[in-house]
C-alpha cells in the first residue's frame, strides 16, 4: 500500500475547478468530479434535521439511479435553509452538469458548503457550468480541492495503490473542513473516488467501518453541520475481480480507513483558531459506545479545550467531562494520563477500568481565534 | 409577595462566613448557615457520575436524618476526585461544626466548591470553626454569601416574603457561580432558607419545578459540574398551618419559583466573560422536553454564542443548532426571530409549529474573555 499526500485520480475520473463568482474573494468557488464509466456510489450525510437542499436532491438520486457519473460541489454559500427554491435551485445546478456532459441528470450527485439561509446564485453556476466542464483532466483533482475550500488553511488530498489479485487499484480523496464538523462555514466534505470493482453493497460496509473510525471520531466544537457529506465513487476500471470479502476487502476497507482517518486528521489539524492538535485514547471500556461517549465528552468539553490552550493539567476538567458524558463510571475507576501540553501535539489516555474496548478521537485546543473568527464570519 | 436583592435570614436562623485560609487570596472561603429549629431539607445535586465527596456526605446525611441544623461551605477547594481521603474529608468537616453547635452530625449537610482533585486541608477548616460558629448571626447571611463565592463578580442574594393565611412566611437564598454550570470553578450552589412550615414531600416537589425551570434552563458552556447543589432547609418557625395543597401551596412554589429563577439570571448574568445576556424562548413545541431540547442546543451551540458576541445576526447558526438537537422538525416548521444584538440584552424566539409546549432558556455569549480565564484558572 502506497500512499501520498496529493490527488491523483483513478483511472477514468477527470476534475476541474474553477472560479464562477459565488466568493466575494473571487477565489474558486465551483468544482466538478466525472467518471466515463459509470460509478457505484455510497454516501453519508449529517444526521442533523435540517439538511442542506443539495443533500436532499442527492439522496433522491441515490435513490433513482444505479449508477454516477458527476459530483458538482460549490462553495461560498451552503444552499440550506432556503426552502423549495434551494431545492430547485440544486436540481437546476445537476440539470446544467447533465445536459452539458449528455448524462442522466439524476447520474449527477450536488453538494456544497458556505454560508446557509442565503439562497444560491444559480445564474453563475449556470454561466460557469461549460468552463468547468470543457476544462476537466486527469490532473484536475487539485483544482476541485481548491474550489471545495472555505476556511481551510491547507489542502486536504491523499492518494493510494494497493494490489488486488494482480489488479493495481486506486483511491483518490479531497476533503475540506476547517476543524469544526459545524454549521454554515466549517461543514465537511469528503470525496473519494476509486477505480476499484466492488458493489455498492460491499462498498457501503467498508464505507461506514472507515468513516466510524475517523470523521465520526474528530470533533472541533461539538457543532454538527446541516452539509456534512462522505461520499465515494467506484467506477470498476481496475478490472480486479468483484471485491466480496477475504483479503481482497480486508485489504480494501484498509486503504480506504487509511484514507478517511489522514484525511480526518488534517481536518482538526486545520482547527479554526488551534494551537493543539489533541488524541483522546479511552480505553478499558465495557464497549466501544462507551468509549466514544466518554472520548466525545472529553473532547467537546469548552473548559478542557481551553486548559489544553492555557497549558494547563486540569484533571478535574477531564473527570468531570466524562462523569457527565452519562456513562456510568466510580471515581475509583478513572485513571487519566496526559502528555506534555508543551508541544503541538497533545496525547490524553483514559481507563475506565470496565473492559476491554477502546475509542480514540481527534479534536483541538480552543482558543480565541476561534471566537475571533467565529464572531466575525458572515 | 415582597422581593428585595439582599440576604435577609428568615426566623430562626443565622449565617456567617469568615476567611480559614483555603483561598490564596486570603478572601472568606468558609461559610455556614444554622437553624435554631431543626428543618426539613431538600436538595436538587449534579447528575454526574463523577460527584464531589461533601455530596456523597450530605446525601448520606439526607438519607439517615429527618431533621438538619446546618450547612458548612468551603470554597476554594471543590474536595472532588479526592477517593476516600475525601469522604472522610467531609465528614470530618461535619462532625467539627457538630461538636461546636452540639448538634447531631448527620444534621449538618456540607457542599465544596472550587478547585477538582486537590485534597482539602481540613486543618485550615478544623481551625476556623470555632470562629465561625461563635460568629454566627441573623445578619449574617451576606457574609455566608461572600464565603461561597469564587470568579462571581456580584453578590446573588435574594430574600421575600409573603402571607401564607395570616401568617407571614419568609424566604431567603444566596447562591454562587460564574455562568457557568461547569467543574472545578464555575459550580452553581444555590441554598434556599424559609421559615414555613412544609413537609418534607411537598418541599420536594416545590423545588423540583423551581429548579426545572430556572437552573436546569440555563446553561453557558454546557459543562456540567461535579458540585452543583441547590438546597433548601425549612425550619417552621413562620408557625403558619403547614403546606399541603391550595392557595397556599400555589403561592409558596411561586415565591420559590421566583427566588430561584432570579438567582439563576444572576448567574448568566455574571458568567465568565460574558458581554451578553440572551433569553432564548422556544414555543409552539410538542412538549415541553422538545422545546428544551432546541433551546438548549441553542444556547449551547459555540457558534450561536461567538455569532451574538460578534453582534452577527446568523440564522443559520441557530436552524443548524435546532436540526442538531435530536428532535424532529422539517425545515418549513422552524420559524426564527431574532432582537438586535446591539446592547446587552438579546432576545430569540423560535417556533417549531409542532404543538402549544414553550421552554425559556437563558445563555451568555462567549468571547475570548471566557477563554482567557479558563486557560489561566488552576
């Protein structure tokens, strides 16, 4: 297994991104995923109430179609919260991508990421559709990460090869998230595109064992966003043989676990306002629910971020994290271990004393800079 | 029903606070409360499984006594997370004032508040009883208060009277607690003094929908302290025909209703670095469990607080934090009204358009002033 920190497709996938005004900054703002072959597609989307228009008219798609050739993401404005005109707004937008590349428009999958409440600009997607499409290449992974970006601060990219039978097989990924799974600015997205053959049944196991063990397992500031989105393409041009199970897919669900975790990690990594990058191992639990409920506690707690930040050992903050994550725990059972707050990189270790599962999440100091940039976002 | 912001003890009963040496400060740091008339007690404690040794004490005491004396105070140590040192802590600390006032031990209740996983010096306590007992007077209420306090910035007394037949009967509370409902330093303890006559089952319930409605709606950082107790101890002495139902019954739990809810504003009001005080209301919910749910997911949303401290009139903000609540709610339902955000007070109304159910929450915001004290507090 290979891997580096850069987007290189698959075979038969072509990116673009490009600039259609919706950034005031004038920065790239629209980005276009396509696949010649038609892909199997699996997904998962926030589990908040209100979701964003895109989101809605992806799922109908997944729904409707078998197979995918496009993903239209744009940034600068999230199109949520804005009714039955932000659902038009989002089929109108696959509409374009379809008749554009000659495909069925319930093929094309849309997301995006921005500013929600304000209704898209659907006139410069339109206007920007035909650039965007005549200007997809092989090469063009880095440009869609480009045009996925809001706060981030670096680009979130890796790419991977492993051998499947005699099969090389590839997967390629592009994410954006500045720390927070949260509303309206700092929503994560995620995509994956893979030349592998798998069904989408098999696809979608392998898909929600590597995003349980990463993007469900970072946290920023507790916010979940209404555009959270993982999703993955696999168009079969590797031609390996049908991954179904033995080796094939331990080798599989691997690389693509690989894949959701370093790209997970960058996304705190990039934490608004972080000066830490913080790994809370709890271990000793009766199961891993437990585990994560105590770990997600921990990291959500406002004051165990801030003594992070302050370079300040608070134990107490910690136990009373987890006495009020509701697992059931004695104080003679905790046993709280944290590393130098010195450095860049802060290990918290955990036993509940209760058993034999284990969690470990990723999350980030907060410190004010998150507030300044927070309060200042509009 | 008179109302008045300053601690006036009602018959019956006498406070003091004086300074034992817990505090580095050299501020009062040891209070305690007594009852010439042994009362009925009652008392509402964090549900966090990690819980302060003096509250495993004082639930013992409220098991094994029907009638309680006193209530000792330490600030400056919460004596958490201390093991069985810290049990016996506390209960030294019990057995100290009942050897001074000759009172049975398990009629004293104690509470602790300040600093998690440091043992207590019972020394300091041991030493500073008997000056605090010979100290005790019906004005000294105001100097119980005093001892309590930790980063408070104000004094939160309240003190009301009205007529339960012909008899007046008289209540009092001094509380403690900077916004925050959170470990270590921020722990909310609120004791409630009245001379009525009440039995110990209709005190209960009383205090149960005071609390309900005032402490449990606030929040400001929805960190949840190992320490949290609000208290109330009735002593008879008023002499009016005891509670049990009717008008007098109504008018008891209103007058309850509203010293608690005036203390719990007061602790938004003074939260850690707070610029704003933010009054969400929720209405037009199924029940009343749903329009807390959204309200208090609301309040404890990091982006909600940073956009109203930033003066950011962000409505998605508070769509996203609603849908992140757990409750069910489509898009079209969910209805926002948000008062300006230029001076201190700030108002939100949310429908849900799913019931007649309402829920008032009370917030800060949160600035980088919060964080500044919560790095820096050991």
């Amino acid at each position: 297994m290979k891997r580096i920190l850069k987007a290189v497709l698959p075979v038969g996938f072509k990116a673009n991104g490009i600039s259609c005004g919706l950034k005031k900054s004038g920065k790239p703002d629209l980005a276009l995923i396509y696949s010649k072959l038609p892909a199997v597609a699996c997904a998962k989307f926030t589990t908040n109430s209100i979701i964003a228009a895109p989101l809605v008219v992806s799922k109908m798609h997944l729904k409707s179609a078998k197979r995918f050739q496009a993903v239209l993401i744009n940034s600068g404005n999230a199109n949520c919260f804005t009714g039955k005109e932000g659902i038009k707004d989002a089929k109108a937008s696959a509409g374009y991508v379809a008749e554009k590349l000659k495909i069925a428009k319930n093929s094309v999958l849309v997301n995006s990421t921005g500013i929600i409440g304000k209704r898209l600009d659907i006139a410069k997607i339109k206007k920007g559709i035909p650039a965007l499409v005549s200007g997809l290449s092989v090469a063009g992974a880095h440009k869609a990460e480009l045009a996925i970006m809001t706060t981030d601060t670096f680009v979130k990219e890796i790419s991977l090869s492993l051998n499947l039978g005699a099969k090389p097989v590839h997967i390629c990924a592009i994410a954006k998230g500045a720390g927070m799974i949260a509303p309206d600015m700092a929503t994560m997205l995620c995509f994956i595109m893979t030349d592998a053959v798998i069904s989408k049944k098999v696809l979608d196991k392998a898909l929600t064992a590597a995003v349980d063990a990463s993007f469900n397992c970072i946290s920023v500031d507790g916010c979940m966003s209404t555009n959270d989105t993982v999703l993955v393409l696999a168009n079969g041009a590797a031609g390996n043989k049908s991954i179904s199970g033995g080796t094939e897919l331990q080798g599989f669900s691997k690389a693509l676990g690989t894949v959701c975790l370093e790209l997970a990690k960058m996304v705190v990594l990039d934490a608004e306002g972080a000066t830490k990058f913080i790994q809370i191992d709890v271990a000793q639990a009766k199961n891993f629910l437990q585990a994560k409920k105590a770990a997600l506690s921990i990291a959500n707690s406002a004051l165990f971020k801030t003594a992070v930040y302050g370079r300040n050992p608070n134990f107490g903050r910690i136990a009373a994290a987890v006495g009020a994550s509701g697992i059931e725990i004695k104080e003679e059972q905790l046993k709280i271990k944290l590393g130098s707050l010195k450095g860049k990189f802060v290990h918290l270790q955990v036993s509940l004393s209760s058993g034999k599962a284990k969690c470990r999440v990723f999350t980030s100091d907060l410190s004010p800079e998150y507030i300044k940039i927070n309060a200042a976002y509009n």
